[in-house]
C-alpha cells in the first residue's frame, strides 16, 4: 500500500470517529485530534519519510518552509491542509471541512447571530482561538445572506474552505494565493467588483485593516475574523496595528463602523458528544461607540453586554456558559474551568 492509499484511509477514519484534524510527520504515527485531544491512530499507520509521495510534496514546497492549500477526499469531506518543513522533512496538519454548510441550529449558535447576519452595511468580526469554529460560525452567516436575500457576496479566503453555491445571492470565491496574492490586494479588488456583503477570512495587517474599515465605511457588509478573546481585546488588537497618530482616527472609524463581535470557546459537551459553542455578543449601541471612542471606557464594555442581553441579544461568556449549563449541555466543571470570571458564574448560579 503506497502512503497516498494508506493517508486518504486514515482522512476517512478521522471522519468516521469526528475528529475535527488530523496531524502527520514521517515515523511516527497519525494523531487525531478528538473532543479536543490529539490522541494516536491505533494500528500500523505510519508516515514514512522515504515514501515516493512525501519526496514528491516536499520538492513543490522547498524554498516556502510552510503551505495552504485544500484537499477534497471525493465526496465525503473537504480538509484545509497546511504543510511546514521540519528537521528535514515534512509535518501536515489538516482540519475536516463539511461539504455541507452548517446551520445555525446544528452548530447551536445564539439565534441573535442571525439578525447581526442581516445587517445591511458595517463590520463583523468573528473572533477566537485557532480551533474555536469561528470559520463554521462565519460560514453558516455567509450561507444565511445567501438563503436570504439577492444580493453580490465575495468571499477572500487562505485557502477556501466551505463552498457555497448561488442561491438567491450570488457569490465569488477567491483564495489567496491561487486567485489573488493577499487579503489586502483581493479586499482593494472586490470594492471593484460590485460586492454587497465581503468575508475577508483573516484581518491580519494594518492594510487590510484599513481597507476593510474603508469598505464598511462606503455602504459594504464586512465579515473577517480575529485571533483574539473578546471584545475589549479585539478593539484594541486593531487599533494597535496602527501608528500613534493614526490610533484615534482609527478609533473613531471602528465606532462607527463596528457592527457586532462575536467571540467563540468550544467547550467539551457533557454527553461526550462532540463540543459545544460558548459565544460572547457584542452589538454597537451608543453605549458602546462611546466605550470604543475613549480606551480608558473600552474595558467596561463587558458590563453592558450583560445589562444589554434582553433589549439587543449581547451576553457575556460566563452568561452564555451558566445557560449551557442550566441545559445541561455542559458539566459544572467544564463551565467553572471555561467561566472569564468565576465569581460571576457562581452569581449567575443564584438565579437558575
């Protein structure tokens, strides 16, 4: 069996047992990475660093230390693959993608989501660690406007993952470094090419910062996900990019641009069934541009999310996990361990 045969076996375990990535480097066996563990591949499932196939790939990518790309194993599932050079050889890493979109109600997100997807104009930001679903979160957002209304939708991603067809909205989908060079130059493009809604798959640098807020700005829908926690430090995450001189401006530019963050934790479920998503919601009220205007106010955001649950959907995350709890998706453990504020989920106990 050649290691081509023997990797799309192991791609094709790792789907049926739901592992969410599959990790690989020559002489030691597959991992899978399940409920959150990275746990061994049981049997003689080794990757061999002589075998034709791993010479093969590391002759394409000598010289680029590390790859994107995406793989589709026929009809059963789409990986997002990347591969770094490492002592020599080679190391993959590849995370399952569904060839169906998700839904809201399967991924079990605030019904609220949907509402901050209708948005006509502004800024979205879907913000988490790698590995905490922001991409299924943005892409169930992507696949509702597309259900929904008849509008021009242009996705930049590094490398595509969910693919969308046309429904009611038409949608371009363009990957960085096969359709276009970066973010940056494919963002300064799509406000060329009629675009309603924009998803910038990563704001990673001061340009495409810059361009996204431009595009929010002149009347787009912008999503774009960021390596961050929560709402305080994504607002500062982007505002820090800049220069001192341009910090202000830029804060008022976030203030009024800025229409939701949604900030994600996947947590291990009680029945052992998978995960669950805890998000933390934050909606641009007055309240709230004004708490991103001054950074000395920006910290306090978190106490008007909870105050704004009833009226405009936000939470906070220990609010999200003491509702998890209360229907029992989650163990009193898992809640305490993942709670921002301990205290405050004990608070939020009182009222169950």
């Amino acid at each position: 069996m050649s290691a081509f045969d023997l990797f799309k076996i192991v791609l094709k375990k790792a789907i049926d047992v739901n592992a969410s990535d599959v990790h690989a480097s020559p002489g030691n066996p597959y991992r899978l990475r399940i409920q959150g563990n990275v746990v061994p591949l049981k049997g003689d499932h080794l990757l061999h660093a002589d075998d034709t196939e791993i010479n093969n790939a590391k002759s394409i990518i000598d010289g680029l230390k590390d790859f994107d790309c995406s793989y589709a194993l026929g009809d059963i599932s789409r990986f997002r693959v990347n591969i770094c050079s490492q002592r020599g050889s080679l190391a993959l890493v590849l995370r399952a993608i569904p060839f169906k979109v998700p839904d809201f109600e399967k991924l079990g997100l605030p019904p609220v989501l949907k509402e901050i997807a209708m948005e006509e104009r502004g800024l979205v930001l879907l913000t988490g660690i790698t590995g905490s679903g922001k991409s299924s979160t943005l892409a169930a957002m992507i696949s509702h406007i597309n259900q929904s209304k008849p509008r021009k939708i242009v996705t930049i991603e590094d490398p595509i993952e969910f693919l969308f067809r046309d429904a009611k909205s038409s949608v371009i989908q363009r990957e960085v470094g096969a359709d276009t060079e970066s973010f940056a130059k494919a963002l300064r493009a799509a406000l060329r090419q009629d675009p309603d809604v924009i998803m910038v798959g990563e704001m990673r640098d001061r340009e495409t910062i810059d361009i996204a807020l431009k595009a929010a700005e002149t009347g787009h829908l912008v999503f774009s996900t960021v390596h961050t926690t929560d709402t305080p430090k994504t607002i500062s995450r982007l505002i820090s990019v800049f220069e001192a001189t341009e910090q202000y401006p830029t804060r008022m530019r976030l203030a009024e641009t800025l229409r939701a963050i949604v900030s994600q934790r996947l947590l291990l479920r009680k029945d052992s069934q998978g995960r669950v998503v805890a998000c933390e919601v934050m909606r641009n009220t007055k309240t709230i541009q004004d708490c991103i205007e001054n950074p000395e106010k920006t910290a306090a955001i978190k106490d008007y999310l909870e105050k704004g649950r009833e009226q405009y959907g936000m939470q906070t995350f220990d609010q999200h996990i003491t509702e998890l709890y209360r229907k029992d998706f989650i163990a009193l453990e898992t809640a305490k361990a993942a709670a921002t504020s301990p205290a405050d989920f004990e608070r939020n106990l009182q009222f169950i």
